[in-house]
C-alpha cells in the first residue's frame, strides 16, 4: 500500500486517485468508486486514513477492520538495462 506521500507524488490528480469497484460492487452497493486504505496510520489507536471516493486523501480516519474501504496494491519494480 502506499502513503499519503506517495499518492500525492505518484497520482497528482484526483482523478488518477479514483478507485473503481467492481461490477458485482455496484449491483450490491450502488456506489461506482470506493475509498482504499493508505499505510499511514490514522489519528486515533487503530486508525488508519485513506484515499476517498472523491480521490482526496482523508484526513479523518478510519477504523483498520472497516470492511467497506478496499485495497489498491502497489509495488515497486525495478528494471535492469542490457
């Protein structure tokens, strides 16, 4: 996951920020983007903030075992040159 540094380097837009649910999440919910977890931790024990459904990084935070804020997995690759 990334950090609320890193979403504001690497998705300078808010739009770019947006996380799209699944067709099966929209059949059940209604709602076509979803919040997703950062790793930085919230303002309270057991907190942890995240990106919203408007692609604006939370401040408020969020309870880590809140099931309704999905994941958006990151990695880093790194490449050799021939």
């Amino acid at each position: 996951m990334l950090s609320s540094d890193e979403v504001r380097r690497y998705y300078e837009s808010k739009w770019i920020r947006l996380g799209r649910t699944t067709f099966y999440s929209q059949y059940k919910s209604g709602q076509i983007f979803s919040y997703w977890w950062l790793r930085d931790p919230g303002r309270g024990m057991d907190t942890v903030l995240c990106v919203d459904d408007d692609g604006e990084i939370d401040n408020h935070s969020y309870y880590a075992d809140n099931c309704m804020v999905g994941v958006r997995p990151a990695m880093w690759m790194r490449f050799k040159e021939n």
